[in-house]
C-alpha cells in the first residue's frame, strides 16, 4: 500500500491518543534528552568542520553542556527517590560484571 503524507497522518492519528504529562520527571526527562541533544551536536560539528580535532573551546562548551545534563540526570534522581550516587555505583559494577564476562560489547540491557 502507497501512502502520501496525508494518508499516513490519518492513519497515525488513529493510533495516538493524549497522554497526561503533568507527573513529575517529565520535565527533567525532556531536559536531559534536549542536554543530550545539544551535546551530540557540537560533538558532531567538531567532526564534521575539524575532522575530530577538539579545541579549548570545544572543551568548554561542551564542558558546559555536560554540566546541564549532569543537572538533569539529578533531577530526574531526585524526582524518582534515587541517589545519583547509587545510579553511578550500579553503573561501574554492571560494566565491570560485563568485561568480567566478556560481554561489554554487544547489544541488550540483560548480557
């Protein structure tokens, strides 16, 4: 089946449906992921107008940015009753259970 844009925004219309987004970790979900964003951008500007060299400045900015995603990632912590100090420590003892198995590589939450 054919669609043009018009067909294929009636039929997906008729799959969505409003979802309530006045819960708490929304907001700091949506700013890390728009942090995340603007991080992943000037990483690939420095690839794409400096083949891979990084600046001073780059380091800065992104310095910056880094620094509102840590924020947001804190937030969203805090939002759902974690310490963020627990998220890094599950983290680093997950990745070393993974190179202890030999599975760092690969795709899947559960390897």
């Amino acid at each position: 089946m054919t669609f043009d844009f018009n067909s294929y925004q009636q039929a997906a219309a008729r799959t969505g449906a409003p979802i309530a987004t006045d819960h708490p970790i929304v907001y700091p979900t949506l700013g890390l992921v728009n942090e995340a964003g603007e991080v992943a951008g000037k990483v690939k500007k420095i690839f794409r107008d400096r083949q891979g060299m990084i600046t001073d400045a780059d380091r800065d900015a992104l310095t910056l940015e880094l620094g509102d995603v840590l924020w947001y990632v804190s937030e969203l912590c805090t939002r759902l009753d974690l310490r963020l100090e627990d998220v890094a420590s599950r983290n680093v003892a997950k990745l070393a259970d993974r190179a202890a198995r030999g599975v760092i590589k690969g795709d899947g939450d559960l390897r």
